[in-house]
C-alpha cells in the first residue's frame, strides 16, 4: 500500500511538473516593440513571427525621441522588450542612457554584417538606406555630379532641394561630414550648401523628387528608398515622377555615400529576454529581410539575401567608412551647426 501512495505521489509531481512546463511555453508571451517604423511590412513580418512561434507583439508606435524619453521615464517599470529605431545617431543616444542591454548571439553575428551594428552588441541593423543624390536627367547628367562636397559649387545655386534641419536624416548626414572632414570645414559646407537652395527646406524625401520634375530644383538630397516607393505607388503622380528622375552614389571615388539604418536592441530592463533575441534573430533572417528588400526598397543587412531589383539595378556603391556610433556622437553639434548656417 505504501508502495502504491509513493508512485502515486511520484506521478502526481510528474504530472504537475510537465504541465508547469507546458504553462511556459511560448503561446504565454507577449513581446512589447517600442518602435518609430510604420510599415505594412513590419507588421506582416510580427504577424509571421507570432505564427511560427506563438509569442504575440503588443506594439508601441511613437517618434523616436519620444519613445528613448519613455523609456528613461519608466525605468525598471517598462513593459518594453525591444526599442526600434530608424536611426543609428538614435540607437546610439538610447546606448549612451543605458538603454539597451549586451546581446550574445551566433546567429545574429552570422546574419548582420559587422558594419550593420553596435560594435558592443547592444543594437543590431535590420535594413540599411542610402542618402544619395536624386537629378533630373533634362538638367543634369550624371558626369556633372560628383560628392556632397560639390553641392557648393556656384553652378548648383537656385538647384538643390532637401528636408529641413529637423530632419534625422539630414542630421546624421551633417553628422557624417563632420566625422569625415572635421567641424570647421562642416560649417563651411554647410553654409555653402544652404545657399544653394532652391528652396527653404520643406516637405518629406517624396516632395524633393516632385520639386525637380515640378521645375523648381534640379538635385534632390534623399534615401533611396523613396524611389522604389515612389515607383511602386499608386498615386499616378508619384509613378511618373519616379520614372523621371535619376540616382546618383556621391562621393564613389573618395570617401563613399553616406549610409544610415534602422536598428533594434533588448531594452535593459525586458523581463522576455530569450524571446526577445528570437524574435531580433527572426527579423534579421533570410525570410525576414527578403520581406524587407522587396516590399520596403531597402537594403538588407543579411549578406545572404539580394536587394530588390531595381536598387540592384543601380549597381554596387562605395559606402561611408565610418563608424555609425559617430552619428549619434555628433548629433547635437550637428543640430547646432545647422541652425548656425540657417539650414531651416
């Protein structure tokens, strides 16, 4: 009879244990995305992700300075697993405020080129952009262009249209320069290009290719990604526009074009860590980035998988060698600097 009590006693622990265990599975997750990204695609890939492995995403959508604000705020109490950002200048400020926690991952270091990524593993790329120059072929032509430092030249004046100051994107790109020729001889640049305006800065990337076919500018500063937006639209306008204009990669002799990405890392007080890291692992996989290139026109950072056609129908292109940590380091005086030159 005691023989009988202690097996019964043993089962019940078996019993209890395994069904602990299948209580923690992942269909029990959720996984909160601090995000700035606004896709149809992102929210195809998590509906992907959440298929394969049952762990759902609750997503929190916000511009990126005030998501990295929230996160400071909340502190130990977040909810927040992971924090995207379209910006490496960005991931580097929610580094520098101890945002973000160390990743350890052989899949991850195997996906992501090392240029995609913190060089201390707290942030990984998951597509990277080019800010290139965008000409009306009627105008110009190819063999005029040549760098960004060109856009002083007197023969551009009245010629070129770009975002405003405000813009992240123009600010990592007068961050870059800045890394590369040195604060004093930025600001000179700098001031040269605002007086090359056609315009005063205004509108998104889409509305700089529109001012040169519209006549008003003949080179556009933008990411290439809104060409193949753009193309693939459904505004008829913006089809004919973007079957107008030309891409041209500054500065393929010398010092490269300047290369920006959106990112993701751990926030440092996620209590989902491991599913945390599948779910970076899975966006950055083949599958995933596949997704990314042709639906988003932006470059993969998986070495294995192809851009979209049409970017791979510009050709290959000499990227900035520099560290992308540089644009978060040169973020304020970039901002100061601009606004010193009345870049508006």
């Amino acid at each position: 009879m005691k023989k009988i009590y202690t097996l019964a006693v043993l089962l019940i622990m078996i019993f209890t244990l395994v069904g602990c265990q299948l209580g923690n599975t992942n269909d029990d997750t959720t996984l909160t995305v601090y995000t700035e990204r606004h896709y149809d695609t992102d929210q195809e890939l998590y509906d992907r992700f959440t298929e394969i492995t049952g762990i759902k995403i609750n997503l929190i959508r916000d511009e990126a300075d005030k998501l990295i604000t929230r996160l400071e705020n909340e502190g130990e109490d977040t909810e927040a697993d992971l924090l995207i950002i379209a910006d490496a200048g960005r991931l580097g400020r929610a580094k520098s405020l101890n945002l973000f926690q160390p990743i350890s991952s052989d899949v991850l270091d195997n996906q992501v080129s090392q240029e995609y990524k913190d060089l201390e593993n707290h942030w990984y790329g998951l597509t990277m952009r080019a800010r290139v120059l965008v000409y009306h072929p009627d105008r110009v032509l190819a063999s005029d262009l040549s760098t960004y430092e060109d856009l002083v030249h007197p023969k551009w004046e009245g010629k070129i249209v770009t975002r405003s100051s405000t813009n992240i994107y123009n600010q990592s790109l007068m961050a870059s320069m800045m890394e590369i020729m040195g604060e004093e001889e930025a600001k000179i640049w700098a001031e040269g290009l605002v007086k090359n305006f056609a315009r005063d800065p205004q509108g998104n990337d889409r509305d700089q290719a529109k001012a040169l076919v519209s006549g008003e500018a003949d080179i556009a500063i933008m990411n290439t990604y809104y060409i193949g937006k753009m193309l693939y639209s459904s505004d008829p306008n913006e089809i004919e526009v973007a079957e107008t204009v030309k891409v041209f990669f500054p500065n393929q002799e010398t010092t490269g074009t300047h290369i920006n990405v959106s990112g993701i890392g751990i926030t440092k007080y996620s209590k989902s860590t491991d599913q945390a890291l599948e779910l970076i692992e899975f966006l950055t996989s083949v599958e995933a980035q596949k997704s990314y290139a042709d639906a988003n026109f932006e470059y993969p950072v998986n070495p294995l998988v192809e851009p979209h056609e049409l970017l791979q129908s510009w050709g290959d292109f000499m990227k900035q060698n520099i560290d992308l940590d540089t644009l978060g380091k040169y973020n304020q005086a970039a901002m100061i600097l601009m606004n010193e030159v009345d870049w508006k």
